[in-house]
C-alpha cells in the first residue's frame, strides 16, 4: 500500500474534542477507536433512536453483500471505495480479494484518524493492490486523479458510496457528486449507495448530531433513487438495505425493513 495524502502528518490533524462520523459510527459497531465526544453524541443519538446500533450494522452487512456480488457475480476487479471509515471486519478489500486475490481497491477518506489505521491495516493480497487517498469526496478530480496510479480507469471500476452522501450537503451537489464519478469511470462500471433516509425518527436523530456538530444530511427514497438515474439497476433496485439480497435466518425468514436504504446500478 503506497498511499495519496498530503504531507500534514495525520496526527497533527487529529481532533479529538469534536466528534466525527466515522468514529462515532466505529462507537456504534461496538470499536475501540473513538473518543469522548463521539461516545457521547453516539449515546445521545441512540436515546432517540435506538434502532440507529441496527442501521449501522446492516449498512456494513451490506458491504460484504454488494462486494461479493460485484465481484462473483459482476466481475468487478477494481473498487473506488468513497468515505472508507475506520477499518473493521470485512473491509471491502478483504471481501473482495478473499474471493478474488487480484483485485484492486483504493479508500478514500478525510478523517486522520482513518488514515492513520489505513496504514496499518488496509494490505493487500500478494496478487492485487490496496492504496488509501486522504481527501474529500467534494473533490473527485483530484481523487480520480491518485486513485489513477493503482486503479485503471479503461476497466470497469466499482464506485462504493456507502454513507458518504449524506455527509454532503444540497448546496454541493451530491447527485453532481455521484455523476462525475461515474463520468470518470468505463461502461460496465458500477456504483454503490447506502445512506439513512428521513422518517421523524431519524430527523430527531439528525437533530441531535447536527447540535453537536457532527452534520449529516437525511434524504427521501425518492432522493436516494435519483442518485442513481440514468444508470442501470441492479435488482432489486433501491430498497431498505437488510432486504437488498439479504441471507434468509436460519427459520427462513427475512430481515425486518430498516430506516437506511441502499442501490446499487451500473453503467450501460
């Protein structure tokens, strides 16, 4: 692993009174890598809605579902993974090369604290390729552009947005966000969303973290599906993210809908 960032050692950068998306969601997967201020917001958020331990953990079940289906079953070899958050189980370069030893992943993240454990973490398999860039998805020029040196973007590339968009507000154009990447990237290329949506649970939810300062912008069904307009979609097409092509329990039955939802589409 080579990695892109920028000279600030990571370190330096590190905030550890202000709570951070990424840290509070490694609280809510039960991690070790969090601070004060992102236990606190994650205990607040979780009073008001409880079901939000359950959203986190079905959005990163969702990961390992939708890598092991672009790879086995889509042939996808190269992954853009966009807001990579801090390293847990089945990351998507473990999932993905576990199946496929070639295959070839860049992460992309601002968080110091995730590029920090990407170093240490994120390897590779002998065969592929792992690289972290340190930058904003705000800027996919500049990411397309590092992520160029290990991924190569003649060959279809899946685009992992997961979580990410709703840490982009309207006025920065998240549909416009999803569209550059995509305008970046071959036909038979795919891309992947994952994001809470507005129902009055969430926006209580949404309202304590924006009052701490962890911002996070909640979008309708309705807004999540125009993310992915004008590409192709993967059945079953937007949907609560336990039902996305979930594993039946061992009574057969089906996981419960949560407040999350997720799609996947590729690029005809």
């Amino acid at each position: 692993m080579t990695g892109s960032e920028p000279g600030t050692d990571p370190v330096t950068r590190l905030n550890s009174e202000v709570p951070h998306g990424a840290r509070i969601w490694n609280y809510w997967l039960g991690g070790k890598d969090n601070f004060a201020a992102d236990r606190a917001v994650g205990d607040q958020v979780r009073d008001v809605y409880p079901d939000v331990v359950k959203v986190a953990r079905a959005s990163r079940e969702f990961l390992a579902r939708a890598v092991g289906y672009l790879v086995t079953e889509a042939g996808i070899r190269q992954f853009l993974d966009l807001g990579t958050g801090l390293p847990t189980a089945d990351n998507t370069h473990e999932v993905a090369q576990a199946a496929a030893p070639e295959s070839r992943i860049v992460y992309v993240d601002n968080d110091p604290l995730v590029l920090v454990h990407a170093r240490a973490l994120l390897t590779s398999s002998t065969e592929g390729a792992t690289d972290y860039v340190d930058a904003d998805v705000r800027d996919p020029d500049a990411i397309i552009a590092a992520a160029g040196e290990t991924l190569d973007f003649t060959r279809p590339v899946a685009v992992m947005m997961l979580g990410i968009l709703g840490n982009v507000p309207d006025e920065d154009d998240p549909k416009g966000l999803v569209d550059r990447f995509m305008a970046a990237v071959p036909s038979g290329s795919y891309v992947t969303i994952n994001d809470s949506v507005v129902t009055s649970e969430t926006l209580d939810a949404r309202r304590v973290a924006n009052d701490s300062g962890a911002d996070y912008h909640l979008r309708t069904p309705a807004q999540m599906e125009t993310f992915l307009a004008g590409l192709d979609l993967v059945e079953p097409g937007v949907v609560s993210t336990p039902l996305w092509r979930p594993e039946p329990g061992p009574d057969g039955e089906l996981p419960a809908a949560l407040n999350v939802m997720c799609g996947m589409a590729r690029k005809p």
